[in-house]
C-alpha cells in the first residue's frame, strides 16, 4: 500500500531516471488524434484520443515510477 501511495509523490533524486518526453510525445499524439475524430465525427477516434491522453499523463507516469521503486 505505501508503494502505490508513494508513486503520487514525485522524487526528485536522480535516480527516478524518468524522462517525461515520451509521455508528453504520447499525450501530444492523443491531443492530435482527439481532434481529427471530432473534426471528422468518429466516436472511435475521440476514444482513442482520450485513451492515449490518459495514459500519457497518468497510467505509463504512474507504472514507470512504481517499477523504479
């Protein structure tokens, strides 16, 4: 339990040795997927954006920081 409330806290220490650039890379790409399925109306690739948004900014964060503990 203390390892996953620790994982909301951030480490500053240099071994946390996450790089944010492809978790931003991600969410960028779920951004421009969300907008090209409102722009063309399909529900399918809003979901997919969101989805990709989700991971980028708190599922893949969260798993590099539990697996670096």
């Amino acid at each position: 339990m203390s390892a996953v409330l620790g994982a909301f806290f951030y480490d500053p220490h240099p071994s946390f040795g996450t790089d944010p650039r492809p978790f931003v890379a991600l969410m960028i790409v779920g951004f421009v997927v969300g907008v090209a399925g409102h722009i063309t109306k399909i529900k399918t690739l809003v979901a997919i954006g969101i989805g990709l948004i989700f991971l980028g900014t708190f599922l893949l964060p969260l798993a590099a920081n539990l697996a670096n503990r």
